[in-house]
C-alpha cells in the first residue's frame, strides 16, 4: 500500500458514516475507490462465476473482480457505526451501496434542494468581485450535477447571467442579442 493511499483512506476513517453525513461519507469513498482504481465495485452487480471451461483471462477478471470487492466492502465496514455495520456486514460492497442509497434518498433530495434553493436565489452583492460570484455559481451548478441534477450549458449560462448586478444588464442584453454560444467556464 502506497503512502498515497494511506492518506486518501484517511479521509474515511476521520469521520465513520453514522447516517447524517451519508453524502459526505460516500462522496470521500469515491475518491479512495477512484485512486485505488476500484471505483467499478460499487458501480457493477457481482459478475457471474465465469466456470470451469472459461479462458484464463476471464477466470483472471472475476478473480480480480471479486478480491477488489472483498477489499472495498471491508473498507466501507470498518468506516461505519457499529449499528450500520451490524446491518450491512452480511453484503458485498454493491450491495452495501444499494442499501445505502435507498436508505439515505432522502438526504440527497434535501441536499439538492437546498442547493437548488441557493443558486436560483443568489443574487451578486455589490462590491463582490465578478469572477467570484460566477465561480461561486459554478460550484451550484456542478454540485447539483453531482447530486443528479444536471441544468444544461444554455440554462447554466442564463442562471449565471440573472444572478448577476443590474449594472450588468447592458452585458446581459449584448450577450443575448449577439447569441453568444459560450459554456459556463
């Protein structure tokens, strides 16, 4: 094990998944997975046993597949509460993941509507710097991306133009009437 893994798994192990932070816990489980390159065991059912007549390179994946899931669903145990560990000890890591989400589903559709909330009402102050402000709005939108809710490049855009002074209407106005075809960045 790498030093680099040891301080990505950190992230787990600071804070156990206790129920209220579900978001946060799995978001920081994506990132160790990411870089430990076993994102997939969350994300793919448990392969079939390929069989005795299988190639070896198939009886190689599913043995990979397999190692890789023990190895993660041991993780997201020992990154638990004892109560969510008792309730998920007897799954493999997809598994947990499923339960998971389907238990928590309801603090997701609270997170995104939150920042839903937030973004549609951030209006800039005055004296705040212009790039703020959009890098701000940015961060809405792509936290709502990652919560399953993705707006499109135009609407992004006109979301980030509304929230903007009304100093700025002049721009506004020029951007539309010149049908400027320009992504959020």
């Amino acid at each position: 094990m790498t030093n680099n893994t040891i301080s990505l798994r950190s992230l787990l192990e600071k804070e156990k998944l206790n129920g209220i932070n579900f978001l946060d816990w799995f978001r920081n489980l994506r990132i160790v997975l990411k870089q430990e390159r076993k994102e997939y065991v969350i994300e793919e059912a448990v392969p079939n046993d390929p069989g005795p007549n299988a190639s070896r390179a198939d009886k190689d994946k599913f043995k990979k597949h397999m190692d890789d899931m023990l190895d993660v669903g041991c993780l997201m145990l020992a990154t638990m509460t004892p109560e969510l560990q008792k309730q998920h000890e007897d799954m493999v890591a997809y598994e947990m993941i499923q339960n998971l989400k389907e238990i928590y589903e309801g603090q997701a559709r609270q997170e995104r509507y939150e920042t839903s909330k937030a973004l549609f009402q951030c209006k800039m102050s005055e004296g705040s710097p212009v790039g703020a402000h959009v890098i701000k709005m940015m961060g809405y939108i792509q936290t709502l991306e990652k919560l399953g809710f993705a707006l499109n490049d135009e609407l992004a855009v006109d979301v980030v133009l509304q929230s903007l002074l009304d100093s700025f209407n002049q721009f506004v106005l020029n951007f539309n009437m010149n049908e400027i075809n320009k992504t959020l960045p």
